[in-house]
C-alpha cells in the first residue's frame, strides 16, 4: 500500500544514530545517507522504504515499523532505552488495538512517536 514515506527531522546525526540503533532488530538498515538525509530499507531488498531530511522544523508524526517476531519488538524497546530515549509505551501485549497485537512505543530524538508491531 504505501511504497515509501519521509519525515522531517531537526536532529539529523541523533536521528540517524537512533533509526539506525533502533530499527535493525527489525531487520531494517540505512541503504545510503549524506550530510542532510538518509535512507532506509528491509536488508532483504534494495529499495529504501524511509527517510529522514534534516529540516528546520518538524511536525510530530507516529510511525509503526512491522517487526519479524516479538524478540525483535522487545529489542527495539530496550535500545532506545539504553540509548536514553524516552518509552512511549513497553513492550507488550495491546488487546484495544486486537487480542494478537504485540507492541512498543519510543519517542526518537525530535520527539516522533516511533512503534515496532507484530501480530502474533
């Protein structure tokens, strides 16, 4: 449904250390970045899915990055964690989304909602 999208970030090296820290237990990888942006994809396919561009300002966006398993939702949480950003919401189990959907929330350092999901 949705080929790629982008996001506007004011802390582009944070940002870029974060999504790259953040969103490889969710086997996603920068494919090529420069001084103002940075792409992102599966590491199974060539195609960048995501971007970052540094900005002068941001609009606050929620994203949510589909994970393999639970694991990978539970390691994306405790990187952010241990990178000092803030949780938006542990790893666990939200039944008012669907009894089968596993999630975790983190604000990146521009203050994006960022999840990882899997239904399991």
């Amino acid at each position: 449904m949705v080929d790629h999208f982008e996001i506007k970030v004011m802390n582009f090296k944070e940002c870029l250390n974060f999504y790259s820290d953040v969103l490889s237990p969710l086997q996603i990888n920068v494919k090529w970045s420069d001084a103002n942006a940075a792409g992102f994809g599966r590491t199974s396919e060539k195609n960048v899915r995501f971007l970052i561009e540094k900005s002068d300002k941001v609009q606050n966006c929620h994203i949510a990055f589909s994970a393999p398993d639970k694991d990978a939702v539970d390691s994306f949480h405790s990187r952010g964690i241990a990178r000092g950003c803030k949780s938006n919401g542990a790893a666990g189990f939200r039944t008012h989304y669907a009894p089968n959907y596993y999630a975790a929330f983190l604000f990146d350092p521009d203050g994006n909602n960022i999840e990882a999901v899997v239904y399991i």
